[in-house]
C-alpha cells in the first residue's frame, strides 16, 4: 500500500503530458502504464484537453476495456464502427455532462468540433488491449 499523501497538476506532470509515442502518459493519469501511487489494473482515466480540429488519428477497438467520456465543455464527435472498419454511429457530446458508452470489441475514432475537456474512464487497465483497424 502506498502510504504517501501527495498533491500534485496533472498540467505540470511531465510523465502525464508527455506524448504516449515518446514513452510518457499522453493525459491519462491513471493505468497499467502510470508510474507509483497511479499504476493499476484496474481502470484508467484521462482528463483530456482538446484544440478545435484534434482527432484521433486512428480507428481503433479494445479487446477487453469498455469506456465511459464524458463531456465536461465544448463539443466533440465521435465515430463508432464495427472490427472490420464499417461505420455504425456517430455521437455528438455539445452540452457539459454529455456523455458516451461503449463496450469492448467497438472501434472509434473522434474529432474536436469545439476546444473540449473530456474525463475518459476506461475498465479494466490491460496492456495492449486498444488494437488499430486503420489511420485515418
């Protein structure tokens, strides 16, 4: 158990904003791949702060996590598809609290219609789980 109380800005955290692609956490703060007190398995949540215009870059599912974003400002869009790549829905959050849910086994991709703020929580945390159909 960890027995440290600590404070901290997940804006000021280095490991936290460094770009997953360069080793750091991308914005998610909790996760398999966090350092100690935020390291678990069991969820993961990323506080997400979005330029109008930034997307996905990928069309990606997960094979075991679902995933709950909610829209704390702005306005999001966000693409769902099948394994194989074919569109099934698209979802908008534009009112604060706006939010999405999807299980395992669903691709998605998004895009920033308006500078947003999103809280993602994604369950269970497992390496590797998120698998790309495409680039977009």
């Amino acid at each position: 158990m960890y027995k440290k109380i600590i404070k901290g800005n997940i804006y000021k955290d280095e490991q936290i904003q460094k770009p997953q692609e360069k080793r750091g956490q991308g914005g998610w703060v909790l996760g398999w791949f966090a350092k100690i007190p935020f390291k678990t398995k069991e969820f993961e949540i990323k506080l997400g702060d979005h330029k109008k215009g930034k997307k996905k870059k990928t069309i990606a599912f997960n094979n075991e996590a679902k995933t709950l974003t909610i829209l704390i400002r702005g306005k999001m869009s966000t693409n769902f598809y099948n394994k194989k790549g074919v569109f099934i829905k698209r979802i908008i959050l534009k009112n604060p609290g706006d939010y999405n849910f999807y299980n395992s086994g669903i691709a998605h991709s998004w895009i920033a219609l308006k500078k947003s703020r999103t809280l993602t929580i994604r369950w269970p945390s497992v390496e590797n789980d998120q698998k790309q159909i495409t680039k977009i």
